[in-house]
C-alpha cells in the first residue's frame, strides 16, 4: 500500500531534513545586502516574507532564487567589453 504525500519533500540527497523558512538575518548574509535592504524590497513588494510574529522574518529560499532571477544582470560579451 502506497502513503499519500503529505507536501513537499523536505529531504537533500543525504536524508536531512531542509528547513522550509530561512530566517532574515541569513538571507541578508547570503545576498551580500543588509537586514534593512531585504526589507527595502519586501516592502517594494520586490520580496517576499513570511511574518510568524511581529519581529520574526522569514524567507522561502523558492522565493529568494526568484528574486535572484528577477534581477539577474544580463549582458552579452559586447556589453562586458565597453
């Protein structure tokens, strides 16, 4: 008998467990920017968080890697070279 999926799979390919929100101070570190620049663009609407209380930030990294993408710089080799 096969179980029904309860959501999406969590697990890596070692078998650990990967957290579903990565907090604020983290996604500031990863994206090189400060705490208030994240915030900047969650209150552009350019980001977007998840609040599970007042002070408490968090990030969906699916939504992280879209804001990367929105915001890739791309440049053909001409461009690079002027």
């Amino acid at each position: 008998m096969r179980r029904k999926s309860r959501g999406p799979d969590m697990n890596n390919s070692e078998g650990n467990v990967q957290p579903l929100l990565t907090p604020l101070a983290d996604i500031s570190k990863m994206l090189g920017m400060t705490r208030q620049t994240v915030m900047s663009y969650v209150n552009k609407g350019e980001l977007t968080c998840v609040r599970l209380a007042r002070n408490s930030v968090y990030f969906r990294m699916v939504d992280v890697e879209e804001f990367i993408e929105r915001h890739l710089e791309r440049r053909s080799p001409l461009d690079v070279a002027s």
